[in-house]
C-alpha cells in the first residue's frame, strides 16, 4: 500500500477565498520590508567586514570548545569551521575563524588577536595563528551589491522565460511570487535577527529555483487544460491543474523538508542559517506557487486563441514540456 499524503483524485477549490490569500500576501511583504527598513539585517562577516584567522594544531579540533572559548571575549559574530584536507598531515589540524569588525573599525585590532590566542591555548596548548587577513568595509560593500545585482538578474532571467515559455499574464504571476518568497524570507530574517551572509545569498537564489520550478509544472498543467477544455471557464481550470498537480506538489516539498530538517538538526551552526531560509522557502515557495502566482494570472486573466493543432493528449504538436 503506498502512502499518500494527499488524495488521488480532489476537487478543491483554491480560489474561494483568493481575495483573502493576496490580501494576507500582501500584509506580510509590506511588514517584511517595514522590518527591513527600520530595523535591517544582522550582516555577517561577509557583508559587515571582519578578520579571517587560520589556526594549526597537533590536538583534534573541538568547534564547540574553540566556540565557547571565544564567547567569553564578546567580540559579536564569529563563524569556526573545521578544514580538512588529505595533503594535510596527521597531526595537522586546521581551522578558519572569522571575527566580525568591532564598531568603528576596519579589522579586529591586534590586541584582539592576542586575546583569542590566549582563549584558544586554553582549549589546545600548541595552537598557531599560521595566518590572519583582513576584510574591509569596502569589500563587504562590494559584495552587498554583487548579491543584490544577483538576486535581481536571477528574476528578470524568469520573466524572460516564462514570457517566452508561456504569455506575459503567466509571466507576471510567476515573478510575483519568486519576489513574494524573496521579500518573505528577507523580511523573517530582519525580524528575527538571524546571521545574513552569502550563504544566505545561495539560498535566496535556490529559492527562487525551487519556487519557479513548482510554478512552472501548474502553469505547464493550466496550458495543456486550457487547450483541452476551451469552453471552461478559467478558474475552473486553474482549479482542474492544481488538484492535478498538488500530489506531486506535497510529495516533493514533504520529502525535501524531511532532509532539510535533519540538515537543521545535525548539521551543525556554519549551516544552520542556510537551511534555515531553505526551510522558510520551501514552505513559502509552495504556497506562493498556488496562492499568489495562480491567483494573480486568475486576475489578469489568459488568451487560448493557440494557433498550433492539438493532439488526443492536449498537448501543441512542437511543444517539448519543460
């Protein structure tokens, strides 16, 4: 017997209550940004300037140890990561930690560096700064921009598709909803002061990937429905496509928040912050995909005057599904 988290066959309709959905969309990106804007984001190293220190010892590397060592100094936002490498020796243990700017300077000082390593060789006696570089202002400022240009090229690049993929009404609805999850996931991460780094930047961009991809499988379904009944009435088609498509719908977002979860859980802080916004994605993705990129192409409303000849399948002869 095969589980089944959504019925074979339904008949919801998605769009009683559409009005309601876009007005509740709409409340939270305009919260989201208001968070932006008065209270910003926790910029990590990546984006607010810090020092970058490699360390080497004989002794195994604990993060949780080199972590709270490091607290008791209180110098803001540090990141630890374990390197491995097989040219490495085994006695050869290296770490990278980063160290956020202090308020009103380029770099952490050197009188900083000294009390780390005074922190550190309490965990690991033998420990080595092997190397320590600098991040400034100038740099974080550039890479803001470089993943800001990013984010908005990765949507135009969908507009661009999905136009020529489909029609302009689907176009719209589609790149409402990738800046629906992109505000939403900005805005949580505003409120809730989690760490904004690049990686946050990936998932950002990940996002986007996964919310198109759930648009684009409805919106394939819509088009083929709307050859294949033509004197139906466009709700009820968006309807039809929807409850066609929402096992497959469910069954891909259960199973990649099953992994994402344990990622969460196990994965350790460096990742948390990513799978974290991959989590917030995925949920809002999905949504966004039914509630506000349907609904909205429901609203402009589409033309079915295809010029091209339609087999027993519904499908355009030349068509090749995305």
């Amino acid at each position: 017997m095969r589980l089944r988290l959504v019925p074979e066959n339904t008949s919801w309709d998605f769009f009683s209550r559409a009005r309601m959905w876009l007005g509740i969309s709409a409340v939270l990106v305009v919260v989201a940004l208001g968070s932006f804007f008065l209270q910003g984001l926790n910029y990590g190293i990546d984006f607010r300037g810090g020092t970058t220190i490699r360390t080497e010892s004989t002794q195994t590397i604990d993060v949780g140890a080199y972590r709270d060592a490091l607290a008791a100094l209180d110098l803001g936002d540090i990141t630890i990561v374990e390197v491995n490498d097989p040219t490495f020796r085994a006695d050869q243990n290296v770490a990278m930690i980063r160290i956020q700017a202090q308020d009103g300077q380029e770099s952490v000082t050197s009188e900083v560096i000294d009390s780390a390593r005074v922190a550190l060789q309490a965990v690991s006696e033998d420990i080595k700064f092997v190397s320590v570089e600098s991040v400034g202002p100038k740099v974080s400022g550039e890479l803001i921009q470089t993943a800001a240009i990013a984010v908005v090229l990765a949507i135009g690049a969908v507009l661009f598709y999905i136009w020529l993929r489909f029609e302009w009404q689907f176009a719209l609805g589609a790149v409402a909803a990738l800046v629906h999850d992109v505000v939403l996931t900005i805005g949580v991460f505003s409120e809730l002061q989690i760490r904004f780094d690049l990686a946050i930047i990936a998932a950002l961009l990940t996002i986007v990937g996964y919310s198109l991809n759930d648009t684009v499988v409805v919106f394939d379904r819509v088009r083929e429905n709307l050859i294949k009944y033509k004197s139906k009435d466009l709700k009820e088609v968006l309807n039809l496509s929807i409850n066609e498509t929402l096992s497959r719908t469910f069954m891909t977002s259960v199973t990649t928040l099953l992994a994402l979860i344990a990622l969460f859980v196990l994965g350790g802080d460096v990742i948390r912050g990513f799978v974290f916004a991959m989590i917030w994605g995925v949920v809002v993705g999905t949504y966004s995909s039914i509630f506000v990129a349907s609904a909205i192409l429901l609203r402009l409303g589409v033309k079915r005057d295809w010029s091209k000849p339609v087999d027993t399948t519904g499908n355009q002869f030349g068509d090749v599904d995305a």
